[in-house]
C-alpha cells in the first residue's frame, strides 16, 4: 500500500510505531550490555552489532496498531488473544513475569477479566507495560484527547487491572495526542505537553510524579530528573511515565535527543526508548529518526 492510500489516523499510528519500535530497539541493545552500555552512552555511540532487536514493547504496540488500522477502535476481548498469540509465538521478545503468566493462560483459554484482575495478590499490575504499548492510540486519535484516554484505557486492560499501570497507558496516549496536534499546528510547546497530560492522566502515583515533573521543570538536568522521578528500575508505571513524559516535552523537536535522554539513565531503557521515541516521532517527525538507526532495528512483522 502507497502512503497516499493510507488513512492519516493510520499513518500517524505507524510513525509512532517506527519512532518506537526504533527507540526500543536502541534502548535493549545497551540493557544486553549491562555495566558495559555506560561508557558507550557517555558518549552516545551506537552499538556496532546488527540488528538490534526490538522487544515487547514494540510486539504488543504492532497488535495495537493493527488492531487499530482493522477496526477504528480497540476491544479488549479483541486484542487480549492477538497479544497472547504474538507471546506465544515469540515467547522470547523479553516480556516480564506477569505478563508471561496472564498472557500464557489467556492464551490458554482463560478469560483476560479474571487473569489481569488476579495477578500480584489481587491487585493487578501496575508495571509500565500498558504505558509503553500506548503512544500509537495516541497518534490514531490525535485532536480527540477524551477518547485517546477511553482507548488507553481499553488497551492497558487485558494485562494491567490496577489502576495505575492503567494511568500510565492514559499519560502517554495523551502526551503522543498532543505531541501530533501540536506538530500539526507548527507550534510545539513542552510546558503545555506537560500540563495536558496532568490533566488528562487519572489520579495515583503516576499523575503524582507528572506534577513532580511539572515542578522540576524543563530546564532541570537530566540525570536529576531521572534521580526524582525514577527511570524504570522498578519497571512499574510510576517510576518510569512521568520521566518519560518530561523527556518527550524537554525535547519535541529532536527524535535523537529525546532518546538519547531517554535511555541514558540506569533503568528500563527499552521501555524509556519506547515511549519517548513513539511520541517525539510525532512531534520532531518519522523523518527525522536517523536512518542508520532505522536500518539497524530489526525489521517489524
Ligand atoms: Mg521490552
């Protein structure tokens, strides 16, 4: 298909894809380094090895996606078996424990309500793992930021029934909307990035640490910010969206400098290069992602 016959809506879901897909794949090339990515991220050089595989993130983001371009709309009872299928068929793409247990046993016939709801003593997850799925549904709805959070919402169910793994789907469709409608409009404003997805995101940690990171400000050093607010070394929705989120407004215009800031930090540097890189292809544009990082990512099925 030419991009002249794909739907805007579609086509702004797969740029967010790509940025990232891209920014996962970058991010999980220094996470298999251990101590030895430090030196390398110091100095923002590439990992010479090819390709870099991408990893969950990108696999349930490309369910989303195409959950999306079929029907306009996401259905949990949809999309909970087209994630349990792409997990079974590559169990290896570096999924978490929780996510192998529900997505296993939905796989297996169970029904998502129950699964999602009875992990982590009832509680259900509220890991990052709704969040870095989410900047695709973002993109699709763009101007429409009250069913950009209704569509999170449906997405992060089938895997994250606490509420806050779902607030973290909802703070980064939102911050993705914005990020296309300010694009589209010429004028990118982080501050104002910031403030809608305060607004939008529902109350809990995550939205607790997006008003930290309103407070801390753009102009805060990085690595501080990521000491404040966390990087994902607990890899649950609070202590990685609302870093994320404040590297995505401190640098619209720039999908390298965004990811670099992202995944630089100790932590879940996938998921950091996931978020940020699907919602700054957005703002800074699809073209702008260096095309020696999009060669190197493996290729998407
Ligand atoms: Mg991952």
């Amino acid at each position: 298909m030419s991009s002249g016959e794909i739907a805007v809506e579609v086509s702004r879901a797969l740029d967010s894809l790509v940025g990232l897909s891209v920014g996962d794949a970058l991010g999980q090339s220094f996470l298999l380094l251990g101590a030895a990515a430090e030196p390398l991220l110091a100095r923002r050089a590439v990992r010479k090895e090819r390709p870099w595989r991408w990893t969950d993130d990108t696999a349930m983001a490309i369910s989303i996606v195409r959950h999306l371009n079929a029907y306009g709309t996401l259905d949990p009872d949809e999309l909970a078996p087209a994630f349990a299928d792409r997990y079974m068929a590559e169990p290896h793409r570096g999924y978490g424990g929780a996510a192998r247990t529900v997505l296993t046993r939905i796989a297996a016939g169970a029904p998502w309500r129950r699964e999602a709801a009875r992990l982590f003593d009832g509680e259900g997850s509220m890991g990052n793992g709704a969040a870095m799925r989410a900047a695709p549904i973002g993109a699709y709805f763009a101007a429409d930021l009250k069913r950009t959070c209704d569509q999170a919402l449906r997405s992060a169910a089938p895997t994250h029934a606490h509420p806050d793994g779902a607030a973290g789907a909802v703070a980064v469709a939102v911050a993705a909307a914005v990020a296309a409608d300010m694009a589209a409009h010429g004028a990118l404003d982080g501050d104002a990035l910031l403030a809608a997805v305060h607004e939008h995101t529902p109350a809990g940690p995550t939205r607790a640490g997006i008003a930290s990171a309103r407070s801390l400000g753009l102009a805060a050093d990085p690595a501080e910010a990521a000491r404040r607010l966390g990087s994902g070394a607990q890899v649950i929705a609070a202590d990685t969206v609302p870093f994320c989120v404040w590297v995505a407004a401190r640098h619209l215009d720039s999908y390298e400098e965004a990811v670099w800031t992202a995944i630089t930090p100790p932590g879940d540097r996938d998921t950091t290069g996931a978020i940020v890189g699907g919602i700054v292809a957005l703002s800074a544009g699809v073209d702008s992602i260096p095309a020696e990082w999009r060669r190197a990512r493996e290729p998407l099925t």
